[in-house]
C-alpha cells in the first residue's frame, strides 16, 4: 500500500470523502493522502469461555516458527496502512524483526497462550495466520500481533486464533485482553468490534473521530446530495463527538493527558 497523491481542484479536495484514521492534505493543486501515525485505537475484551470451530489446524507458536510465519507476514501487510509505503524489502525485515522482538521478550513476556493457524492437508507446514500474546509489566495480557494470510481471510481464522487465547486466558484467570490497531486499517478495526474489543477513552482517538464526522458533514452539506433529515443526522452524530471530545480535554487538563488515554487509571 502506497500513500496518494490525486491532481484536483481545491473544491473537489473539500467535497472528497475522508478515510478515517489517514490525514488528508492539499497542497500544488493536489490531495495528499498518507497514514495517521496518532490514530492508534486501544481497545479491550472480557476474557471468558468461548466456543471455537476453527476452519484449520491451530497450535501453541514456538520459536521454531519465526521462518514458517515470515512468507504469511509479508502477505498480510502488503496491502495494508500497517507497512504503508514500505518496499518489498522493508516488510520481509520488519517481519523478522517483529517476530523475534516477541520471541525476545522486547515487548512484554511472551505467553504460551499464543496460537499459529496452519493451512490444511498440507505436506509440508504452511502457517496463514498467528496471534501472539504477551504479559505486560502489571500482569496484563497484550495482543502483541495477529495476522491473517488474504487467501484465508473472512474465513473466521482470526476468530478461532483469538477465542483459543481467550480459553487459556480464563484457565490462567487473566481478566482482560488488551489489543491495539492502526484506525485507518479498517479491516482491523471492523473485526475487533466485531470479536466484542470496546475502545478506551483516549483524547487522540477522539479528535480522529470528530473531524472525520465534521468532514462527513460540511462536504454534504456542501454538495448539497442529502436531504434534511440525513444532514441533521451528520450533524447529531458530529456534535456527539464534538461533546465527547470537550469532556476529555477538559479531563486532560485536571488529570494530564496520559491518564485519560488509559481511562483515568
């Protein structure tokens, strides 16, 4: 995945539709449209039982698998915000580099909760897909990484990864799994909400989702394409981040700001 620059008009610029988590910028006659590298969601899921119908074989990961799951790696981030603008190259390393980080303990206490999804009837093992886990400094269990290879995506591959971890989690009575995604990678974002992950308050976070809504508002009240009712309801959904977003900047300002990123922990 690239970042983008389009030739147009200031006016076409300002009536284009926002993705949410990139930032959008105009400059000689052209939109810039690159990553957002403060639009991180944290967000977290009750551990509890869960039923798992895995489509494929899963396992614990060892460190044995770090060249097993590099070819998957470079798949499932070529295309994605995640590596944007990087070469071929530069995600083959950084997939080394990211999975032996994990195996080193560089990012919290790597647990034997983490699974590998490995491809059917194959002769020879072929990984599609990992979550990793690791228990931070306070005991808290972090969803390190978790991929999918995009010939077995929608396939409920991650689903099935996350939902073993969440059983071995319970075993252990860990409360609570932490995760974390880029808000422009919407594919990331639309399987968290719908595995059950809930965002933590954080005051970047919020901001992203504002000006995307005040955004989605002007342009249409711009282009004139909606009718009243639609346009109010812009304005209400705008307004609700608008409120929400005075609140935790004036809960900044009594607590400090990285308390509210954390929920006022």
């Amino acid at each position: 995945m690239k970042s983008q620059t389009i030739p147009m008009s200031s006016d076409e610029f300002h009536t284009m539709p926002w993705k949410l988590g990139w930032k959008h910028e105009y400059w000689d006659g052209a939109a810039h449209i690159s990553p957002s590298h403060t639009a991180i969601a944290t967000v977290k899921v009750t551990v509890g039982p869960r039923l798992v119908k895995p489509p494929c074989p899963l396992r614990p990961v060892t460190v044995e698998d770090i060249l097993l799951l590099q070819p998957a790696y470079l798949d499932a981030f070529t295309d994605t915000i995640d590596h944007c603008d990087y070469t071929v190259e530069q995600i083959v390393e950084a997939a080394a580099r990211n999975l032996q980080s994990y195996f080193a303990g560089k990012r919290g206490a790597p647990l034997a909760v983490s699974q590998i999804a490995l491809a059917p009837d194959q002769a020879e093992p072929t990984a599609i897909g990992v979550a990793n886990v690791v228990e931070k400094g306070n005991g808290a269990a972090f969803l390190d990484l978790l991929f999918v290879a995009p010939a077995w995506q929608g396939r409920g591959v991650a689903t099935a990864l996350v939902g073993a971890i969440l059983n071995e989690l319970h075993a252990r009575q860990k409360p609570t799994l932490t995760s974390r995604y880029m808000l422009g990678n919407a594919a990331s974002r639309a399987w968290h909400q719908r595995f059950g992950f809930t965002e933590e308050v954080d005051l970047f976070l919020i901001r992203h989702y504002y000006y995307h809504a005040q955004h989605e508002w002007e342009r249409h009240e711009a282009l004139g394409d909606l009718d009243e009712a639609r346009l109010n309801k812009l304005a209400e959904q705008r307004d609700r981040w608008g409120q929400l977003l005075d609140e935790v900047e004036e809960q900044s300002k009594i607590y400090g700001i990285w308390s509210v990123m954390t929920g006022l922990e």
